[in-house]
C-alpha cells in the first residue's frame, strides 16, 4: 500500500511539471504623454479609468487611460495625490505644510430650460433639472423627495423636468408625448402626477384614460400628441442629457451638477452649496 502511494505521489509531480509553461514577461510603452512640469504624483480613477497626475506647482492634469488631455486645474502647494474609486474626489497631501486637502469634482453642465415643465418660482436660485421616465419605478419613487425640496425652498429652487423615455419602456414614450400635450393645456403637474401614481400599470388606454381624468380637452389633446413637434422636443431633451453624461432614470442635476446622494441629505447639501455662493 505504501509502494502504491508513493508511485500516486511520483505520477502527480510528474504531471504537475509536465504542465508547468515558463512565460516571459513583456512590455511595451503604447503611449508617451509630454507635461510642462515635473509629475509629482500619479492616481486613477477605477470607475473610468481617468488618470490624474500631479504637476509641480500644484496643479492637476487630468488624462483617459489613453492619454487623450481631458481636463487640468490648480490646486495649490501638493506632493501627494489620491483619487476616490470613483474619481470624484481628491485627497492632496503636503508634507512641507502639513496639511491634507480634501476636494470635490463636479462637471457643471449647461442645461437651458427651453420649453420644459417648471414647477417653483421661475427666477429661482437653485435649478433642479431631473430626467425622467414616466414608467421607471425609481423616477415615480423619488417625485416624493422632490416635492419636500421644492417645499422646503419655496423661493429659492425651482423644478425643471426633462424628458428621457428609456426603449425598454414601452409606454414610456406615449406618456411623454402626453404629458407635453397636458403641458400645452396648462396641466402638465396635473397628468405628471397621474402617470408616476399609475407607472406600473401605463398603457395606451390607461394614458388616455388619465388625461380625459385630468379635464383635458380630448381633441386638442388628441391633435397634440401626433404632432412631431412634440417627438422632436422629446429627442431634444434626450440629446441634452446623453451630452451631460445621462445613461439611466433618474438623472438629477442641481445647477448643473449630477447628484450622487438622491437622499435629502445629499440635495440639502448641494442646495446649500448653490445659495452660500450667493452670499459672497
């Protein structure tokens, strides 16, 4: 029994090397990236592979993963750099000063209002623009927390909405068209919030059904919605936001900037932000 096991044995460590493939390592250098100053410090963002370097001088450089020049701005006296995973936030070290500086990055993106549905006072402040979809459970489920902002800044910020009918909503798009056509009655808010109540259960049927409950004016409405017009506003807006980055529903931006946090607390902080600037 023991002749046996170690003849097992024998036979294993022969396969093993028999399996064994020496490989060699190599590299090649696909991208040369010439910079003005001495790059103190390199880091990349793991959400888009963005590539931050740190010059001296203080200043950062943004790049692709290609080297393609995205972005650069100044920073102040740094030596150290660290990126967020995704790639929002800066951590600058200073080892002369001995200070750690934590920044923020934000696109801000210009957003006009065009024709767009306002809800708030229309010289307001503070713009939240939101990207919906009328049959998207998470665009219904969010209206709530928009509501207690634009209550809790009755003057200051107002709601500008923005249509982004996603094609895997079937219904997504007649509502749209719908709620444009509420819109050219004056009671766009009105139909808006029976659709979002009524978003799991949207059909032909059940939009016309809401805007006859609305107390539109059926044939008007019904001359509306076959109006290319209103297809080509739709496309509009949807151009608009794949231009500043939107991929899903719902996309909020608040004076241009994309909201992360879609909780009271990440609004009230970026609200706040927007009105202190009005302050100085």
């Amino acid at each position: 029994m023991a002749k046996l096991t170690r003849i097992s044995g024998l036979l294993l460590t022969l396969l093993f090397c028999a399996g064994a493939v020496h490989a060699e390592l190599q590299w090649d250098v696909y991208k040369r990236l010439p910079v003005d100053k001495a790059p103190l410090d390199i880091a990349i963002s793991q959400s888009d592979g963005r590539v931050f370097i740190l010059l001296e001088g203080g200043e950062v450089q943004i790049v692709s993963i290609t080297g393609q020049k995205l972005d650069r701005f100044r920073v102040g006296p740094a030596t150290t750099l660290t990126v967020s995973p995704d790639g929002q936030k800066l951590i600058l070290g200073n080892a002369k000063s001995k200070e750690v500086q934590f920044i923020d990055l934000a696109y801000v993106h210009e957003l006009p209002v065009d024709n767009s549905p306002i809800k708030g006072a229309e010289d307001a402040a503070v713009t939240i623009t939101v990207f919906s979809d009328f049959q998207c459970p998470y665009c219904s489920r969010i209206e709530p927390l928009l509501d207690q902002m634009q209550a809790a800044y009755p003057t200051q910020v107002r709601t500008v909405f923005k249509q982004f009918p996603l094609n895997m909503h079937k219904f997504a798009r007649p509502a749209a068209l719908a709620s444009l056509a509420a819109r050219n009655q004056g009671k766009f808010w009105d139909l808006h919030i029976r659709l979002f109540a009524n978003y799991n259960k949207l059909s032909d049927q059940m939009i016309r059904a809401l805007a006859e409950d609305t107390g539109l004016d059926m044939v008007r409405f019904d001359q509306d919605v076959k109006n290319p017009a209103l297809q080509q506003e739709i496309n509009r807006d949807m151009q608009l936001g794949q231009s500043a980055g939107v991929r899903g529903t719902p996309a909020i931006f608040i004076n241009g900037k994309q909201v992360k946090e879609k909780n009271a607390a990440g609004f009230t902080r970026l609200i706040e932000a927007e009105l202190k600037k009005l302050e100085k």
